[in-house]
C-alpha cells in the first residue's frame, strides 16, 4: 500500500451534497479530498437527470442536474480539493490516534491511493453506484478497450469514434444523447440498440435522436444482445435478437453500455454503523453517525422526519461541517461567521475588496 494521504477530512461521495461538503468544510478552514466510484463529479444530476429541470433549489428559479453541478464546482474552486474518482471506498480503520485510515478500490489502471483522516463525510446518495453491465457471458474481456460504461469516457478515446462502427446500448438520457453527439462525427456508423422502441429521455433529445434516425445519420435496433463474434481477440459484432426471435449480427468496433446505475450499500454496511433500511441512522444535531467522527450526510441518511431532498442536504451538510470543526480544532471554538461580513470567510473564499 502506498504511503496514505494526510487530511482533515473524507468527503465520500462527489454528488450535490458532498461537493457542497466540502465547500462547507473549506469555509472552516478543513481541508478535504472527495472520493467518489464515478469517473466524474455529480452523481445522480449528472447520470439520472443532467438536463432535466429543478426547481427546488433556493435563490435559483431552475437549474438542471449538469448546471447545478457545474454552479457548485465552481464555488468549490477556492478550496481546491483534491478528487479521487473512479474509486471506491473498501476499508476504514480506525488508528492508535483516533484518525482512521480509509482504503480504496479503484480501476486496475488507477492508483489506490489510501488516506489518513480525522473525520469521514459520507455523501454517496443512496449508495455507491454502479453501471448496470451487459449480462452476456465473456463480453467483459473487452471493457477499457472495445466496451465501455460511461459517457463521459469518450474524453479519453473520442479519436477513437471517428469512422468506427459504434453502438450505444440504452433509452436513458445518457444514452439518447451519445447517440446524438456521436452521430454528429465525420464518418461515423452509429446504432441506437433498445430492446423495445420506448425511450425515457427529454422532449429534445428525442426529437433530434429521431431527426437524425429519419436522416440516415443513427441507425435504430430494437432487439437484445444474445452474444457476441470476436476474432484475433477483437470484438466484431454482436449477435441481436429482435421481438420476432430471428437473430442476426450487428457489426461493431465500439460497444458503449448506458442502461443507468444500480446503487449499492456496498462495503459501507461492513463498517459497524448503525444501518435502519440500507441508510445510516444519524443524529439532527451533528449528523455524525453512531462512531465518534464519521458523519452521513444527504440521501445515504436517516432520522425523525428524514425528506430526500437536495437542499436538506446541504443543510445537514453545515451542521456536520460545525461539528467535524469541534474535532479537527479541539482546542480552538468554531465561531458563527457570515460570509457578508467576515474578512476571515473572505480570505478563505479569496475574495478581494477595491
């Protein structure tokens, strides 16, 4: 194991409300690294409604899950945490000194970096989430190279798409609006492959994704995968059978999994938390947890009249932002300030004043 990484603070989860922990944390003067299973920052607004309206967030008349994910990064910036994504918290351990040491799981590519925390922020919604995969045996030889998962891998081999037969699998957003970038590359044979011709995406995206079918430029399959050809250890086609049974082959170079997420506890209920219905029971005043220092904040929690909602989230995010305070800085009390008047905040978040 390499040589862990030193911080105040662990915020699990890169959603709304762990990005707002940390901000929160950084106001105090805590430093803090985010891990979080994803490849990117937003959880479930990005992978479940990126472009779909909200309308409950204070101050903001509507925003949609990418834009109220790109507002909060943004304000994060002056504390610069460090992100950990990709990876997956496996193990904590609590230490001599009363800190824990907190292990990771993560892509065989990445680092496993570990870290030595005085406290714990779980943020990770309702659980670690995960791609829901193609249950077709021996497909999975090809994930990182033919097969992928998430979207947002495409930064790291868009080169790749140009003139590939590419097909997306799914009828979510993330899905429909693949498909629709995709297609728009030079060269590019793009399928759409859904097991029945019903698509859960927004009004726009449906209307370009069937504009662009209409104009030959993505093609549409409705059927399922039943298997796969592959030679010299390069997939080749997918083997499709359609609402008929009659199975054909769909050639593909590229194969771009978007069926949506499964959340998963995961290793979180091996760590000895008191756990009320796959969520952590927690207390109204801290939002710490049933162990000294480890806090659960957002969906991942429970208590007396628990609302999933986002901004109760960044509510309890501040209170367990006070108490962690009490703990990083024992011998020094963690006053109220405000972030109109207080020069302290104002250094913090580097504004400057003419």
């Amino acid at each position: 194991m390499n040589q862990p990484i030193e911080t105040d603070a662990l915020v699990i989860g890169a959603g709304p409300v762990g990005l707002f922990q940390a901000f929160e944390l950084g106001l105090l003067g805590i430093q803090s690294h985010i891990v979080d299973t994803l490849p990117y920052a937003g959880g479930q607004c990005i992978e479940l409604y990126p472009d779909k309206p909200i309308y409950d967030i204070p101050g903001t008349v509507a925003t949609t899950g990418r834009q109220l994910v790109a507002s909060l990064l943004e304000q994060l910036k002056p504390f610069k945490p460090a992100f950990h994504l990709n990876q997956q918290v496996n193990a904590l351990a609590r230490q001599a000194d009363g800190r824990f040491l907190v292990e990771t799981s993560a892509n065989p590519s990445s680092a496993n970096p570990s870290f030595l925390t005085q406290t714990i922020f779980i943020a990770a919604g309702v659980g670690a989430f995960q791609p829901k995969k193609l249950t077709v045996h021996g497909l999975d030889i090809f994930a990182g190279t033919q097969l992928f998962y998430h979207l947002d891998a495409q930064a790291d081999f868009a080169d790749n798409f140009v003139g590939k037969q590419v097909t997306i699998v799914g009828s979510e957003d993330t899905a429909v609006e693949a498909a629709i970038q995709l297609a728009t590359l030079p060269s590019n044979s793009i399928t759409l492959l859904h097991r029945r011709d019903v698509f859960n995406a927004a009004p726009d995206k449906l209307e370009a994704m069937r504009s662009l079918i209409a104009s030959g430029k993505l093609q549409l399959r409705i059927g399922q995968i039943a298997g796969f050809e592959e030679q010299q250890s390069r997939l080749t086609a997918l083997q499709v059978t359609d609402v008929d049974g009659k199975t054909e082959p769909l050639p593909v170079e590229m194969l771009l999994v978007l069926q949506g997420l499964s959340p998963k506890l995961g290793p979180v209920a091996e760590w000895g938390l008191d756990i009320e219905r796959k969520q952590l029971k927690v207390d109204t005043e801290q939002f710490q947890t049933n162990e000294p220092g480890i806090f659960a904040v957002g969906d991942i929690n429970t208590y007396p009249g628990k609302k999933k909602l986002i901004l109760c989230g960044f509510h309890e995010a501040a209170l367990a932002s006070f108490a962690a305070a009490a703990l990083v800085f024992p011998d020094t009390p963690t006053l109220l300030q405000y972030t109109t008047t207080s020069t302290l905040l104002h250094q913090r978040l580097g504004v400057t004043h003419s």
